[in-house]
C-alpha cells in the first residue's frame, strides 16, 4: 500500500528526551540535510520522517524513542510538509528548488537515501523562531 498524506503517519526516531528543535534560520539544502552534511546536531530547518516506525526505530537507536505525527498535523501548526514523491521529483540531476546543488553524484546520493529510508521532511522555515519549540511539542507525539 502507498503511503497516504490524509491517514497515515509519520515517524521521527529522536532522543528519549523529546523530539530536536529544528533552526528555521539554516541553510536550507535539502542536499545538505540529508547527507548530514556538518555532522549529526548541526543546525537545519528540517525534521526528517518517515513512512516506517521501523525505520525511525532504527534512528532511534536504543536510547532514543520513536515519536508520531501526521502530515496534516504539521501543516496546521504552519510546518511545511515536503513529501516522498515531492523529495524524489525535486533530487533529479542537480536538483531543482531547495534540492539544488552543485554535484549531481550527492543528489543521486540524496534521492537513494529518500527512497532507503522512506523519507518526508517537515520544513519549519517558515515558523517564528521564538514559537518553534513549542510547534515541535505540538506537533509530535510519543
């Protein structure tokens, strides 16, 4: 079955201390963000999720927890919800929109990592910096 934007959820695997407050302030690859690169804990505008609590449990890793949202839940805080299909149309050659990049290999890399993991990004760019964490807490659940 395909995922489905209205009924399914999404999955974040996060600290057992609660979901990451994303920088609306950072730089905005998409690129970037999935290839990690600046390492684990830099700064980004996303939460990556996914279609499988399997796969965030592997995220999770075992001192961590899986956490749940929807789609439709993001969106109605003001989170941008950038879906599977939309990552894989944007990450084709160098990319286009916030997937633009200077090497088609690390889009090639991005767009595998998208389909690998079932990936959907929440983008909370557009949020006030000061609400953010309070967006975050509202949004995911345990």
């Amino acid at each position: 079955m395909s995922w489905k934007k209205s009924r399914d959820p999404l999955f974040r695997g996060d600290s057992v201390g609660g979901v990451s407050v994303p920088d609306p302030g950072a730089n905005s690859s998409i690129v970037a963000h999935i290839l990690y690169l600046d390492g684990a804990g830099r700064a980004t505008p996303y939460h990556s999720t996914t279609e499988s609590e399997a796969i965030a449990d592997h995220f999770a890793g075992r001192t961590g927890r899986v956490y749940r949202t929807l789609a439709g839940k993001a969106e109605a805080h003001g989170v941008d919800h950038i879906s599977r299909v939309d990552l894989l149309r944007l990450l084709r050659g160098k990319g286009s929109g916030k997937a633009k990049w200077r090497s088609a290999l690390e889009v090639m890399t991005a767009r595998r990592y998208v389909e690998q993991w079932e990936e959907h990004l929440l983008d909370f760019a557009g949020i006030e910096p000061a609400s953010v964490a309070a967006v975050v807490r509202e949004t995911y659940e345990p």
